[in-house]
C-alpha cells in the first residue's frame, strides 16, 4: 500500500534497459582520453611552451572527469525514474558545463597556468570525445550496451 501511494503521489515509473549504460558510456568516453590528449597536449606544447602542454593536460583532465560525473549521474537518475533522467540529462548537462568553466576559473586562479591552452584543450576535448562516442555508440560498436 505504502508504494502504491508513493508511485501516485511522484507519478515516477521505472526506466526501462539494463542498469548502468550512461556510465559505461560516460567511462568509455575518458577512456578515450588515452587517444585524444598526447596530441593536443604535444600540439599545445609545441604553441604555447611547457606552460601550454600542463594547462592542455589540466583541460583534458577536466573533461574527462566531467563524462564520468555525466554517465554516474545519468545512470542514477535512470534507475529511479525516466522523468529524473530527463530531467538530470537537460539540467546536468548545464551544471556541468558550468562546473567546468568554475573548475578551471579556479584552476586559473590557484596556479599559474595557460588559460588559452587550457580552455582550447578542453573545448577541442569536449567536442572530439563527445563526437567520438556518440558515432561509436550509432555504428553499435558498443555491443555490451544493447538495450533493444
């Protein structure tokens, strides 16, 4: 009785799928970093000195963190309704892009760092992983995320 009343009451319902896939994804896609990072931080490097590879390194760093906190949210939100997930997916997805920009100001402020470097790594980051994964995902090359 006490779950029938709670369900009416959020009008919640369980989403559908296997438990986890946003955080598979989201951890797929900073693994992805392995790939993504020794070129812009070797290219950075080579622009902007020393300086300019740690902020790139900072920057990727950054982003990478930034899908996993993605997957794990997601993946709970999932697991306690479809309206959360939606919710979390549209709100998250400000709020992270937010803590990034606050992250790295923070950065910026505590050490002496390549702001430029830093911000290009993680914009060039953000956009190659995201678009990276997202194609990945299409092809089905991810069979262990199969939900249909």
């Amino acid at each position: 009785m006490g779950s029938e009343r709670n369900e009416v009451l959020t009008g919640y319902e369980t989403a559908p799928g296997p438990p986890d896939i946003e955080a598979k994804i989201g951890l797929s896609a900073a693994r992805r970093v392995l790939w993504v990072a020794p070129p812009l931080i070797l290219a950075l490097g080579l622009l902007r000195g020393g300086p300019g590879a740690f902020a790139a390194a900072v920057g990727v760093a950054i982003v990478a963190g930034n899908f996993v906190l993605a997957g794990f949210v997601l993946s709970k939100a999932a697991a306690i309704s479809l309206k959360l997930y939606h919710a979390a997916a549209l709100g998250g997805f400000i709020l992270r892009l937010a803590l990034i920009m606050l992250v790295m100001f923070v950065i910026a402020q505590l050490a002496d760092v390549d702001r430029l470097a830093m911000g290009v790594s993680a914009v060039v980051s953000y956009l190659v992983l995201l678009s990276w994964e997202t194609v990945s995902v299409a092809r089905g090359d991810k069979k262990e995320l199969e939900w249909s």
